[in-house]
C-alpha cells in the first residue's frame, strides 16, 4: 500500500530499536563518567570511553550526536571577577616566563586566586598549579583575600615537590599577597625565583586562568550554597579528581598527575601570536611509554 515490503519496515523498525538501545548504554556510560566529572566536554568523553564506543561502533561523530540529541552537551561559560589589588607598596617582580615553555615538572609555578563564594559566604580559593603537568601542588580555601591563604597553598606546594633539585620559579600576578614580605621571605629561603606579570590582562597568567575556570566550570564550585568546612572538602575531592582522573589536551590526554611523573613529553604551548591557539607536536610514542 505504501510501496515498501513488509522486510524493509520490519528491518528498519528492528534497526531503530538497536540504534536506541546503543545510544541508551552511551547516555548510560557518560553519566557513569559525569558522576565525578560533571561537566567533562564530549572529546574528553570520547577519550575515556574510546574502547568501550568502538565495541559498539560509536565513533566521535556518533557520540556528539547521542549527547545532542540526549540535552548532554556541555555549554561552556566565561566569567571573571577581579580579586587582584595591585596598587600597593611592595616590589613588583619582572615576568621571567613571557619566552619560556617549560619542558619538565617543577621548572614553573603559577598561582592565582578566584572567587568561589556568594554574597552570603565570601569564599576565595588560592591555587598553586604546575605550568607543565597542569598537576595542583597547592589550593587553600578562605574567607577573605589576605595573604594567608596564597601563603598556605604555597606551603603545601614546597612541601609535595618531588624534584627538588629542579631550578623554580614561581609566576604571579601583581596581587599584594604575592608581594607581601611574608610570601615572598618563603620564595627567598626555598631558593625559588619570582616572577610577575607586567600588564592587567588576565590571559598573561593564562595556565593559572584555565585550571581556575576547568574547577569552577566543570566541577561547578560556584554552585554550592555550603559552609567553609564543607567547601575545603569540595575543593579538595575536586582537585584530587581532577589531578588524577581528568585527561588534559595541554599534556596529550594524560592526566596531570601522570604527566608529573615523567619529563620527556612537550607540552602544547600558546603561540605568541595568538593566545587563544595552541601549538600540537606529535608525541604518541612517548605517551605510550608513559601509559
């Protein structure tokens, strides 16, 4: 009557069943990743669960298609808040690492601080990050912006290194708990070179920007109405996942920690014509030696 045989709808109804019962066990498999990870972008996904698509002949393409049409595609959102004072009466350090791409763990810090509170919980959390792993040595939570909590994640950060006979220098803004005397008597006695930025823009400390937004975007900080106690927990589970479980593209999707262990991998840099790309080198033996 509709001039198709009773095999071809029967085949193709069979097909649609299979077709959502795939893409079922894919929506399954995301939220079993998005658990810990809940806001993890879909080639991040695509890289955790690629054995596991290919057994059921889901390729890159197919899973943005199952996230679209399932509403679990991740929006990405930008926003800034300024928490760094600059006008004050310490020395301001020459930026040492405009040229520099660091090529090993532990040859450049970057810290930073961000707001992570709301009007009636002001919450500040101070990060000290690896430039090259990407890896967090140190994180403080507070409830104001002294230099207490910069100096506490700094503290922690000395304290973990595992290459200690690395030459560091410490990158920052011009913020006064960087500039304090009290940060910066610890940065003389451990021997740790201190470098700044020397502009206002926020992407000239472009490392310590992206790990504040991957913490408050993906693993949602900003979300909770919670306590002090309760959010230093949050923050440290946060941080331990993402050190550990989180593949970064900056390191050739190795997590940061596995990229701390090793120092023969390039890393992707900016270009310095252009902030917002980033240079690939292919280094897939050097990965395999390190998995």
């Amino acid at each position: 009557m509709f001039g198709v045989s009773r095999q071809v709808y029967y085949r193709s109804k069979s097909s649609l069943t299979r077709s959502r019962g795939k893409a079922s066990q894919v929506v399954a498999m995301v939220h079993q990743v998005r658990r810990q990870l809940p806001r993890l972008g879909t080639r991040k996904l695509y890289y955790l669960l690629e054995d596991r698509l290919k057994a059921l002949g889901v390729g890159r393409d197919r899973l943005f298609s199952i996230l679209k049409a399932n509403h679990l595609l991740i929006k990405p959102a930008r926003s800034y808040r300024k928490t760094t004072d600059s006008h004050h009466r310490f020395h301001k350090h020459k930026n040492l690492v405009a040229e520099l791409v660091p090529t090993q763990p532990e040859q450049v810090w970057v810290a930073d601080i961000t707001y992570i509170g709301n009007r009636e919980n002001q919450q500040y959390l101070a990060l000290v990050t690896d430039a090259y792993s990407k890896k967090i040595v140190g994180h403080d939570v507070s409830e104001n912006l002294s230099s207490d909590g910069a100096i506490r994640a700094l503290k922690q950060g000395l304290k973990s290194r595992s290459y200690k006979a690395n030459t560091l220098i410490h990158h920052s803004d011009r913020g006064l708990q960087y500039c304090c005397d009290a940060y910066q008597q610890i940065l003389t006695r451990k021997k740790v070179r201190c470098s700044m930025t020397e502009s206002y823009d926020p992407y000239t400390n472009a490392v310590a920007e992206r790990v504040n937004g991957i913490l408050k975007q993906e693993f949602m900080l900003e979300d909770y109405r919670v306590e002090l106690p309760v959010m230093q927990q949050l923050v440290k589970d946060s941080i331990e996942i993402y050190n550990t479980k989180r593949p970064h593209w900056s390191c050739h999707m190795l997590t940061p920690e596995q990229m701390h262990k090793q120092q023969t991998i390039k890393i992707k840099s900016y270009k310095k014509t252009d902030r917002f790309k980033a240079s690939f080198e292919t280094v897939s033996e050097s990965i395999n030696l390190v998995l």
